[in-house]
C-alpha cells in the first residue's frame, strides 16, 4: 500500500525567508502523481502544486517549488519570500493512476513576523 | 461555478442519531470522495466513486454509507452515530487523469 510520510510536524520560519517542508512517500508504481495541498485555519484544502512522476522538470508556482527526488521517494515543498498568509497546515499527498489520494499527517507551518 | 458544495458546514449529533451529509459538485467530474479529518491528523478516504451507480469502500467506512444516484450528488450517510465519529468531513472531486482534487468547505460533525 502506498504511504506518505510527513516526519516534521510542526515548522516555523521567519517572514521573508524561505522553509522546507518534508515529504516522502513508498510506492511500487512508475507513474504516479505527487501533490502539495494548504489548509488554512478557514480549513478549505488548496492545491498549492503537483509534480507528475514522469517529468523530470521540478514543478514551480510562483513562490512555491518542490524539490522532487524519484529515485528517493522525497517530494520537498519550498516556500520563498514566505508571508504571514503562508501560515497552515500543509499536506503532501500522493495518486496513481485512477486510485485515490493517500495523505500525510500534516506540517504545522507558523509564519513569524 | 460553485465547484464542490457541501451542507451542513456544522452539526450536532446525538449518540445514536443519523444523518445525511450532503455534497454536490458541477464540474461533471467522474470521481467524488468522502475524507474524513480527525483532529491534528491527515485525510483518511471513507468511501469513493467513479461514476453514477458505482461506489466502493476506502479506508475507513465502517458506520458510514453512501449512494450516487448521479454524477451531481454523492451524499454520506451516518447511521447510529458515535463519538468516535466526530471529526471533519470533506467531500472532494476530480476529473480523469492527472488532475488533483477539489474539495469542499468540510463539515464539522460533532457526537455528544
């Protein structure tokens, strides 16, 4: 089955500097797709990005990248230039194919002015 | 485009009570999918749906039901609640291929 792991629960990072979250995740398949969603305190689930496992090509939305490693199952999301609305908590998930999306447990990010 | 709809935003329920969450989408996606949230935890898959008339079990679906009657509509149903069943609830849909979710507001259920 597959799995995602978040292994940092909570992070924390200065406005204006840039943070890491954590991601990794165990498969068998070959083409799969990787997602990094936000949920705000309003609770709404954001799609922030999503990397396909066949491109080789990091996914960026504007202050948003990943640092996508296939060989090692690791999916970091970085966030630039962070700001106070960058605040949730975010969550790496995980689909192949037509299958459903499995979830991490989540990253706590606090944003300090 | 209102995307993905779900009502109640809250309730509360009795032990022993049922209810119906409700979810609409109008995107005419093919997939719908009920998660539920416990507190400080991830998303586990309740029940899903591929398409009117076909649904099938996730993770967690015991004490839950579901029907999809149309590609519109993909409602949950509790029967007999309990407090283990207080959690968030959301509803999510998407297209065919790579494409990730959508979901709705949630609903915040609590047992007493």
């Amino acid at each position: 089955a597959q799995t995602v792991t978040q292994s940092q629960p909570e992070m924390s990072v200065q406005e204006a500097e840039t943070v890491t979250l954590s991601c990794t995740y165990d498969t068998s398949e070959s083409d799969y797709y990787l997602f990094w969603y936000k949920q705000p305190p309003s609770r709404q689930m954001i799609l922030v990005i999503r990397q396909e496992a066949y491109k080789q090509q990091n996914a960026t939305e504007n202050r948003f990248s990943v640092n996508f490693q296939k060989a090692a199952k690791s999916f970091s999301l970085k966030i630039s230039d962070s700001q106070l609305g960058d605040a949730a908590m975010y969550f790496c998930a995980y689909r192949s194919d037509d299958n459903d999306m499995r979830f991490g447990a989540g990253t706590r990010l606090t944003v300090k002015p | 485009n209102a995307g993905v709809t779900q009502t109640p935003k809250f309730r509360i329920l009795k032990i022993g009570q049922s209810m119906t969450l409700q979810c609409t989408q109008d995107m005419n996606h093919n997939y719908m999918y009920w998660y539920r949230q416990d507190p400080g935890m991830g998303l586990k898959l309740i029940y899903y749906s591929v398409g009117a008339g076909i649904t099938d079990k996730g993770e967690v679906p015991n004490g839950y039901n579901v029907s999809r009657s149309t590609t519109e509509d993909f409602p949950l149903r509790l029967e007999l609640a309990a407090p283990s069943q207080t959690s968030v609830y959301f509803c999510a849909s998407r297209m065919t291929g790579r494409y990730g979710y959508t979901f709705g507001s949630g609903t915040r259920l609590t047992v007493v």
